[in-house]
C-alpha cells in the first residue's frame, strides 16, 4: 500500500522557483522596463519543474493584471513595464505536476 509521501509529497505547492531583480541596482518607474530573473534550479531538488507555466503580472488596477501562458520551457526571465505606481506582483507557476512557484512583489514609486 502506498504511504502519503507517496501519494502526495510534501514538496507539492512548494515555493521553489525563485524570482528576484536581474538588476538589483535598476530603480522601479513607471513607464521604466524593469526585468526579473527566474531561477528554477530549486527545484531540481524534487525532478525538476515541468511545463506548462502561468506568468501572472498583478498590477494595482486590475484591467493592466496579465496572465501569460508558457507551454513548453520555463521563463529565464520577466520583463515588467509599470503603467502605474503602486505594488505589483509577479509569479511563476508551474500548472500541473508539483505545482511549484514563486513571485515577487515589486512597489513602483
């Protein structure tokens, strides 16, 4: 019979993709493109991310939040243009398998 770590590792829905600013030093703007890292090595640790992907762009107004499908590799890296002050969020999800994660949140002043 099948034990739960078997059925249902413990590293499923972990947080194991990282995000973090390619250029530390690159102020946030508005109008500004800002670029993130994604780093899913993490995650080797479990088999690895496997596609399909959801990068989720959370804006302060809701009409300028994106959701961008990825289907065949991971994103090394997200590029944000900010229309607006305000905290954004950006995530990458992995959709099935583990579904594993990770986001950052940016503050645009």
């Amino acid at each position: 019979m099948a034990t739960t770590e078997e059925t249902c590792p413990s590293y499923i829905g972990s947080r194991l993709i990282l995000l973090t600013p390619s250029d530390p030093s690159a102020q946030l703007a508005v109008g500004v493109p800002y670029s993130v890292k994604v780093d899913t090595s993490p995650a080797d640790s479990v088999g690895g991310p496997r596609p399909p992907y959801m990068v989720t762009i959370g804006c302060p107004s809701a009409a300028d939040s994106r959701m961008i499908p990825v289907r065949l590799v991971a994103p090394v890296s997200v590029t944000v243009t900010p229309k607006e002050k305000g905290r954004h969020i950006v995530s990458v999800k992995e959709l099935f398998g583990a579904r594993l994660w990770g986001s950052i949140t940016l503050d645009v002043e």
